[in-house]
C-alpha cells in the first residue's frame, strides 16, 4: 500500500466504496424488488433459471428487466469509452460514475414518486426502479472492465475469494493483493447488512445513499491525475 501514489489510492478508494454501493443496491433489488439482482448479474441468471423451473416467489419478467438493461448499460459504457477514448481516463470515469449517479436519482424519484399511489402504480415504480438500477450498474460494470484493476471488479466476488485461497495455497505468506480481495469482500458485505439496515426505513433511502456515494466516487475522479494504467488504456494501438 505504501509504494502506491495519491492517484491510485484515490482511485482504488473510490472502487472500494462503488463495491459498498453494490451491496446496498443488491440488498435492495433482492428484498424490495422482488427477488432480483439488479447489480450481480451471475446471481440474476442463476434466478432467471430458477424462475423459468417455476420455482416460487421469482419472476421471468423481473429477471429478465434486469439482464436486458444491465446488457444495455454495458452497451453504453463501451460507447461512452469510444467518445472519450483520448480524454484523459480520470475524466472519463468522473463521467461513467457520474451518469450512474444520475441513474440511481432517476430510480429514487420513480421509487418515492409512484410507490404510494398503490395499485397498478406500483409495478410499474417496480419495474422502472429494476430498469433504471440495472441500467446503471450494468453501465458501471463495463467501465470497470475497461479499467481492469486487479481484484477491485466492484460487482462480482467469485473469483476474487477463489484467488484469495489459491495464492495462500502455493505460496503461504506471500499474497500480495490479499489486503484488496479481502477489502472488497468486506465491503460488498457490509453494503449488504447497511442495506437492509436502511430498507427497514425506505428503499428511497437505501437509493439515496447510493447515488451520494458514487456522486462521491464521481467527483473524487476530477480531482486527482491520471495513472499510468489508465494512460495505457489511451494509448494509440499499434
């Protein structure tokens, strides 16, 4: 952690948090929305078989709201990257993260706005708050695969806990990224229990803390510099 620069640690604070922001979204996608990942799309698949199998309680429709706009929102990353492939990729993430942000606010308004005029208003708030989450997250997932930090992928752990007990198992004492796996980890579980902390209150206020802290992670990308890493990812391909 030490021989890291003030960038990167700017940087890989902000994945830290988006993977906290991911916990709280999956937390309440899965216990408000209707049992559904909107964030962790391996979980939604895995779902959307169960539904077609007719297991109880899941819904095709749900499900498939969620993959759509996640592919959707993966779409577009790659287009935003097109765009601002020769900006400098601080900026660039300032701007994935800041249209994620406006994503969470537009699902916080159709949340707060329909929700308590009952009735048919409520599935369509249901299926508008899934759309517009997973439009978002899907967005962020491509961003961060563009970017490919090791270990800090934000949304999906599986490979991150394989690796963690792989690289003990050959080398015991000698895992240099133990600290970020364990970390992100931490984080997407602890965004988990905060989340359904703050549905016991309103998922509007489960949503609004999201859309603060990626706001967050969107303007800490302004003001720091570019990495290394990220000029590598601007520069000509030969």
């Amino acid at each position: 952690m030490d021989s890291l620069t003030n960038s990167e640690r700017v940087l890989y604070g902000s994945l830290y948090c988006l993977t906290f922001v991911t916990g709280l979204v999956d937390a309440g996608s899965w216990v408000a929305m209707g049992h559904v990942f909107t964030a962790n799309m391996t979980g939604n698949i895995v779902f959307l078989g169960f539904a077609i199998g007719g297991v109880p309680g899941l819904s095709i429709a749900r499900s498939m709201t969620a993959l759509g706009f996640a592919i959707a929102g993966g779409f577009l990353a790659g287009k935003l990257d097109s765009l601002l492939e020769k900006r400098p990729r601080n900026m660039w993430l300032a701007a994935a993260f800041g249209i994620e942000t406006l994503l969470l606010l537009s699902a916080l308004t159709v949340s707060w706005y329909f929700t308590p005029l009952g009735g048919q208003h409520i599935a369509t708030a249901l299926y508008g708050v899934i759309a517009l989450t997973a439009l978002g997250m899907g967005m962020r997932n491509g961003t961060v695969k563009r970017l490919a930090v090791p270990d800090l992928t934000t949304t999906v752990l599986t490979l991150t806990v394989a690796a963690l007990a792989f690289d003990f198992s050959l080398t015991p004492g000698n895992n240099p990224r133990w600290r970020r796996r364990i970390g992100s980890i931490v984080l997407m579980f602890s965004g988990a229990f905060v989340g359904v902390l703050l549905l016991k209150h309103s998922l509007v206020l489960l949503l609004g803390a999201s859309a603060v802290l990626t706001a967050f992670c969107s303007l800490a990308q302004i003001y720091r510099e570019e990495t290394q890493h990220e000029a590598a990812l601007r520069a000509p391909k030969r």
